[in-house]
C-alpha cells in the first residue's frame, strides 16, 4: 500500500509535468501569434493591432470611441498604452507573455480554491478542467484581447471573497467592470449575498478606475466625453433591442436575432453599405418580439439563480462558491449583446467546477456520469466550430464550423453548463454540509 508520503511525492511530481506540459503549450501558442502577426493580412486581425492604430490618435486628443468604436472603457486604453508605445512585434509580444502570466494565475487560483486537505483535486480531474479550458484560452492569447485580464481579475475577486477578504474583492471587481463592463452582472450576485463591505469596495473602486485616474491622463471633461461616447457606442444601441446577428456572435440575443428574424448571419460592407451575404432565420419575427423572449429568458436566469445560488456567506462552502460564480460568469456569455469565442475564458470556473465533482467522491456514481456526459457534450460542441487557419471566406473547408456558429454551438454549450451548475447546486442546498456523497 503507498503511504501518504509518498501519494504525496507522486502528486508533486504529477503536478510539475503538468506545469511543463503548459509551459510548452504556450510556447506552441506564441509561435502561432508570432506568425500571425508578421502575416499582414491576419495582423490585421489581431485586436492588439487594430488597437494600436486607433488608441495612438488619443495623444493627439482624437475621441477614439466615436470615430473608431473602440469597445472599452478609458481605463483599458491606459493599461494598454505601455504596450502599445513599443514597436508592434515587441508590445504584442509582452502583452502575451503578461496575459500567459494572468492565465496560469487565473487556472492556479480556480484549482487551489477548489482542492483541500479533506477532499483533494485528483491531478487528473485538474488536467480535464485545464484542457477544456485551453481552447479559448489560445484565442484570446492569438486574438491578443483583454479577456484574460477580465478571467485573472475575477478569479482574483473570487478567492479574496472565500477567504473574507471583501473590501478587496470588491476592488477587483470594479477594476474589472471598468476595464469591461460585463462583470458587473456580479453586482447583482453580492446584493443578493448582502456582502455589503464587497459592494461598497467595488464603488469605491469603479469611483477610482473610471473616474479618478482618467480624468488625471486625459482631463476631467475629455474623459466625461470618452465616456459618453463609450455608452453611445456600446450600451446604448444594446438596450435599444440592437443586437449584431452575426454567425461570429455565440450569445443568446445573437442567436435568436439570426433564428427569429430576418437579419443576416453573413455581411460585409462596401463602404458604409452593409450587403447581405445569407440569412439562415426559421421564421421573420419582429426585433421588439425577439426582445420580448431575450428579456423573459433574463427573468427565467434570475429567478433559478435566487433560488439556486443560496451558498452560505458565513460559511462560504469554496465548492458551491465557485459554482455559483460560474452561474455569474455563464449569465455574463448569455446575454452580452456580443460574445465571441475568445470571451469564453472564463469557461474555465464552470469547467473546474464539473471536472471536480467527476474526478472527487462527493457525488453519486450516476450525478458523476451526469458531469461527465455534460463535459463530453459541451467539448463537442465547442470543437464542432473549428474553421481553418485561412477562414475570412465561406470556403468548403470552413463551412461546418461556420454553420455551428450559425446555430448557436456556445450557446448550447453555455446552457448546458449552466444547467450542470443549476443541478451541483441543487444536489448540494439539500444538504447543510457536503462531506457525504450526494445522490
């Protein structure tokens, strides 16, 4: 029989190969982003590109948000600058590597939480969570977002939040709102929670990112204006009903706007004309009707997430803690008025959350294969949108994985994890302690 001394030993040993086996994906990874940046016809699609052009015009007090879009608060531009004064290679190059750091701290913070003395995280079940979690990982790394910054920033809330570290978390999550406004859903989970001290740190901190610091870069009403043409741009058209019903967009709007309308899956533009390529919608209803269902989907999300999300805030149970904030992070994917593939980061929490559960005793043999039949169901779908490295055309190639999209492949994807939460949840409120296996 092997003692624990030397279980122990071999965990470790497991633990660093799987350190190593990470360390050469994201070698892999920058040579890929390499690649595609010295390719002008796909650094044009690198967002820390595109960005670089848009965000030098700011020192010459050029309103990036009204003449560009730019899709982020003022904050982000003053956290990308450093990198985007460097020569391009080089900026690109150091923003991956920070961004590589914020993921292994995102994957190492999410499995820390989870693992303990009294119920540990098999290394194999670790290895699952990490591996699902890749695949948008390396198209935010190639795509050079921001999303792992948002992933990391969240993770870092969650971990100061389980060990009642509240005012923090709640700076974190302003920072984080503010770098991108999707997070705030988590405003709403804290109230629910009364987690008073963690609201009041997140207000003092939206006070500070959004305010404060770029009134001091810009001017107090350069940056009033930033801001106003920020909401223009990306709020205001969202709350109108307006809704982009590209293939690309894998949120629920996006999807019933290209199913229930007569709104494109495919365009392009000629100048300000935008030309309809295909449309793939089953009926041609109304935008107001497709509102009317987004916004009944909303409630049904925030009816079963207070009923469902009921974790105790004195005892903050890590597990059911983290399952919760998947439900938050889900609900963020759902319902933007955009979700690319690359936002999927932070997939990673719910992933982590399944992956335990199927890798631990705490449930039932039958609740085990339910995890692990979602995880199978959820990888597929996600793998059923893969086009080709050259996809800026319908070529037959490229056709399958367009088509998922078309369909909502993430969408399915999300719901089925989300329901997985609903369930751990569920199984887990039946009991006031979770060291039994629940069935």
């Amino acid at each position: 029989m092997i003692s624990a001394a030397t279980q122990y030993s071999v965990d470790l040993l497991r633990q660093r190969w799987l350190v190593v086996a990470l360390a050469l994906f994201f070698v892999a990874i920058h040579i890929q982003f390499a690649f595609k940046m010295q390719h002008s016809e796909h650094g044009r699609r690198s967002a820390f590109l595109r960005w670089k052009t848009q965000l030098e015009d700011l020192d010459a007090d050029v309103n990036v948000w009204d003449k560009y879009a730019y899709p982020n608060p003022p904050i982000m531009a003053l956290i990308l600058k450093p990198f985007l004064q460097l020569p391009p290679m080089l900026g690109a190059s150091l923003w991956f590597a920070c961004k590589t750091l914020l993921a292994l701290a995102a994957i190492a913070g999410v499995l820390t939480l989870l693992d303990s003395p009294e119920r540990p995280f098999p290394i194999w079940g670790k290895f699952l969570a990490i591996a699902l979690s890749l695949r948008p990982i390396e198209g935010d790394l190639v795509h050079g977002n921001v999303n792992l910054l948002i992933l990391a920033l969240i993770v870092a809330m969650l971990v100061a939040y389980a060990k009642r570290r509240d005012g923090l978390a709640g700076v974190l999550l302003g920072l984080s709102i503010a770098c991108k406004l999707t997070p705030a859903l988590f405003l709403a989970y804290f109230l629910w929670k009364r987690s008073w001290a963690t609201l009041l740190g997140a207000a003092s901190s939206l006070i500070v990112f959004v305010i404060l610091i770029p009134a001091l870069a810009f001017g107090w009403t350069e940056n009033l204006d930033y801001l106003r043409s920020w909401h223009n741009q990306m709020i205001a058209p969202f709350a109108a009903g307006v809704v982009s019903s590209e293939h690309k967009n894998q949120s629920l709007p996006g999807l019933l706007h290209r199913m229930l309308t007569d709104e494109p899956s495919f365009s392009e533009y000629d100048g300000d004309r935008k030309i309809v390529l295909e449309t793939h919608n089953l009926v041609s209803w109304s935008g107001a009707a497709v509102q009317g269902i987004v916004l009944a989907s909303m409630a049904i999300f925030v009816i079963l997430a207070i009923l469902l999300c009921r974790a105790s805030v004195d005892e903050r149970p890590r597990m059911q803690l983290v399952a919760e904030c998947s439900v938050v992070v889900l609900g963020m994917l759902l319902f933007c008025e955009r979700t690319w593939k690359h936002h999927c980061v932070t997939l990673l929490l719910p992933f982590a959350v399944l992956a335990y559960c199927l890798a631990t005793p705490l449930f039932s043999r039958r609740m085990r294969w339910y995890c692990g039949i979602t995880l199978g169901l959820v990888a597929l779908l996600m793998a059923s949108t893969s086009t080709g490295v050259f996809d800026q055309h319908l070529n037959a190639s490229d056709r399958i994985g367009k088509l998922a999209q078309v369909y909502g492949a993430y969408v399915w994807a999300f719901l089925l994890l989300l329901a997985g939460m609903f369930v751990i949840l569920r199984k887990c409120s039946q009991r006031s302690d979770t060291e039994g296996v629940l069935t």
